[in-house]
C-alpha cells in the first residue's frame, strides 16, 4: 500500500517531458495528492491549458505510481487557478539555466513592470553576455520565447513569467 507521503517522493522523480532535468513537482504543476488505500489521486495544472505534454504527464505519472504499489491511479487536471512559474520551486532554476533554458523572473513583479515593446536583454545561460535579443515571443512551446546570444551565437530560450 502506498502513502501519500512516498507518493510524492515518486513524483519527485517523475521529469517534465520537455525538461527533463527537473521534475513535474519542480515545476509546480502537481498541485495534490491523495492516497486512499491502493488508489491515488494526482492533481495537475499544466503550464497552459494547450499545453502538447499534459497527456505525456499523465501517463507517466500513472506509470510511476503504478510501480510503487497504486492500484488505481486518477490523474486530475485542474486549470484555476492558473498556473504561473511563481510556482517553480527555486532551486530547479540553476539547473533549468544549466540545460540552456534562462529561468522566469517571478511573474508577481512582472505584473507592476511598465508594458515594454523591446525586452529586456536577458544573460546568455551559456556565455553570461547580455547581448541578446529576442528571436521570437514563441520557442518550442508556447511557455518559451526563442533567444540568440550576440556573443557566442548560441540559441536558447527563456521560461516566459506567467
């Protein structure tokens, strides 16, 4: 039988399909966990509601739980409140900078930040340079924006605040 207790150090092993060096807790987007005998109950909020990986997610949050000993596994989806990346867990950003990916500032301040038609140069997770520019508002997902680093003229892209 599992607890909720080692039900949630099983989703701590669990890694966001598309960035794979943190894990669905990391992220923020398991929001509860409810065990009631062999049955689990796993509460989402994707990082947007089209999110492409919320059914990958799911199943392998089955799966994971499924080898720890739950019978049934439910993978709730729940959208309100949104997601924001407030919710990423702080120290998963050194290794989002490590895999290319320039974390989020925290979407709260960004809510009181003047409307900018230019961004922000944002520091190259490669290089440390901060001249950058922005390639497109959109990267491999809708959740990132596409960047190139003037100095070392690597791509990488950026964890939009939401």
């Amino acid at each position: 039988m599992l607890t909720e207790a080692q039900a949630w150090r099983v989703l701590r092993t669990v890694p966001d399909p598309e960035i794979p060096v943190i894990s669905v807790c990391e992220l923020g987007i398991v929001r509860e966990v409810r065990v009631d005998g062999d049955a689990a109950t796993v509460v989402v909020t994707p990082t947007y509601s089209g999110c492409p990986a919320t059914e990958v997610i799911a199943q392998t949050i089955r799966a994971a739980l499924h080898e720890a000993g739950a019978d049934t596994v439910c993978v709730e989806t729940k959208l309100s409140p949104a997601w924001t990346t407030d919710w990423i867990e702080a120290d998963a950003a050194a290794r989002l900078k490590a895999y290319g990916i320039v974390p989020p500032g925290r979407a709260e301040s960004a809510v009181a930040q003047p409307i900018r038609f230019m961004p922000k140069p944002l520091e190259c997770p490669r290089c440390g340079s901060r001249r950058t520019a922005r390639l497109s508002t959109f990267g491999s997902t809708a959740c990132k924006a596409l960047w190139r680093c003037e100095e070392c003229r690597e791509p990488f892209e950026e964890f939009k605040p939401l």
